[in-house]
C-alpha cells in the first residue's frame, strides 16, 4: 500500500506551477481592464490545480496498465511500481476532476461565463483521453499540443474572461507565453523518457523528433516566450520585467544542450516549472506596474 509521501509524489508537485502560472498571467491581463479580481482567480486556481493533479494520477494509471511505466527515471508511479491499486488511482484521478468541476461550477455561477462549462468539460475529457482510453493522443505525438492549448491558450484567456468577460490582444500574448512554457516542461520530461517510451511503443513527440530534435525543440519554447513577452510589453513596457525570470533557466539549457540525460534532465524540469511561475509572477508585476 502506498504510503502518504508517495501518493503526494504521485500528485507530481514539480508539475503544479503550469497550473497555477496561466492563472496569474490571465489576472494579469485582467489589469489594463480594471477588471482583474483576487476572489475569481483564486477560484482559477483551484480548478486548474484539480486538473493538473487529476492529469498526473490519470496519467500514472494509464501508463501503469498499459506497461509504459515500469522502468522510469523521475517521480514515483503508483501503478507502474506497484504501489498502489490501479484502481485506487483511477479513483484519485476522478476525485481530483470531480472537484475541479464542482469549483469551477462556482467560478461559473459567480461570474457569469457560462462558456467556461463546455470548455471546462472538455478539458476534463481531454486530460483522460490524454493517455487513457482506447487511442491516447499522448502516444501519437499530440501531448504537448494538449498542454499549450489547456494550460496555455484556455487556462490563461479562461482566466481572463472571467473576470473581464472579453479577451485582448495582451491576454493572448500571455496565454502564448505560458503555454510555451508549460510545453517545454512536457518535451523536458519527454526528452528524459525517450528511450524507455521508444522501448515500450509509446509514440511521443519526443521520439518522432528523436533527441536532437527535442532539445531544439525545448529553446524554440523558450524563444516564442520570449517574444511572447515582448508583445505584451508593446502596450504594457514594464512587462519586460519577466526576462529577469530567464536567469532561472540559464544553467538548465547549458545542461539540456550539451547532452544531459536520465537523470541529469531532473533539475532542468523542476527549473523549468520555477521559470514558468516566475515568468508569470513579473509579467504580472510589470503589467501592474505600466497600469498604474
């Protein structure tokens, strides 16, 4: 029977920033507008954490049955390890998207975004099918596509229409510079897992693009973050800010590009969940800063 400390490890908490960073930049975006609110982002991140933590034990009971997961380097696998009863996991997962829905309920009715309901099923749908079901879309190289368009694009400018109830050019800048973000910590972790996934069938966009491909790949998000910024601050100057978070990934990409591998690429993914949250707290600070 798995022990508290390693459900908790399940949960993949170096994972959390890219659920809780789309929500700050969102709110960010809410400022210009005068519309930004402390309570409904808050709300934000409670649904957003739900299901991100839903996502990794969906994903831990998925890869465990399917065999994908029995020899990893990086957090614990509750099935994969056989820690834990597969359903037990499943359960957790459900309970995890359960909540999430019952908060962003709320978030709905106090709002009055009533699109965010399709939407935010839809995530729900997404992040099972993600590696459960009958054709995962994880296996065929579309994971990081979810992450950008989930954590990126809808996370960030869901986060804004709820307490703004329109969306801006600058709220989109954002949403694109987080979800790059939130991506590169996908390929890193996919960068680091390419031999055992080519091994067991498992077809991520990590092992189509082979290892070079994928460390290219991880400096182009990078790089679209970047820019990302600096449209944000063609309108909000203090914005720029956020390049300071860029420090925090300096010494990760000399390690990602001259070759790091297994375990090696461990600090580069948890350096890269720092930089995200990071690059949305500045961003946020600029922002505030240039509206006021």
């Amino acid at each position: 029977m798995a022990t508290l400390n390693q459900w908790i490890a399940g949960a993949r908490p170096r994972t959390l920033p890219a659920a809780i960073a789309p929500v700050v930049a969102g709110t960010a975006a809410a400022i210009p507008l005068d519309r930004a609110s402390l309570g409904l982002a808050l709300l934000a991140v409670l649904v957003s954490l739900g299901l991100q933590v839903g996502v990794n034990y969906a994903n831990d009971y998925s890869d465990g049955i399917r065999g994908t997961d029995g020899e990893r380097v990086g957090p614990v696998r509750l099935v994969g390890q056989h820690l834990a009863d597969p359903g037990n996991v499943k359960l957790m997962a459900f309970s995890f998207f359960g909540a999430a829905a019952l908060v962003g309920l709320a978030l709905v009715a106090i709002s009055q975004a009533w699109i965010m309901i399709p939407l935010g099923a839809l995530a729900v749908v997404a992040a099972w099918k993600y590696t459960g079901g009958d054709n995962p879309y994880g296996y065929r190289g579309l994971g990081e596509l979810y992450v950008f368009l989930f954590f990126g694009l809808m996370a960030t400018l869901g986060t804004l229409y709820t307490q703004a109830h329109r969306l801006t050019w600058t709220g989109l800048a954002c949403a694109v510079g987080v979800g790059a973000i939130a991506t590169a910590i996908l390929v890193a972790n996919n960068l680091r897992d390419i031999p055992t996934d080519r091994e067991s069938g498992k077809l991520t966009l990590a092992v189509r693009l082979g290892d070079r491909g994928t460390r290219a790949l991880y400096v182009l998000l990078l790089v679209v973050a970047a820019v990302a910024l600096l449209a944000v601050a063609l309108d909000q100057p203090w914005a720029l800010l956020g390049l300071l978070a860029f420090g925090i990934v300096a010494k990760p990409v000399r390690s990602l590009l001259s070759g790091a591998t297994g375990r090696d690429l461990v600090p580069v993914l948890a350096a890269t969940g720092l930089f995200e949250i990071a690059y949305a707290v500045l961003l946020a600070v600029g922002v505030a800063v240039s509206a006021h």
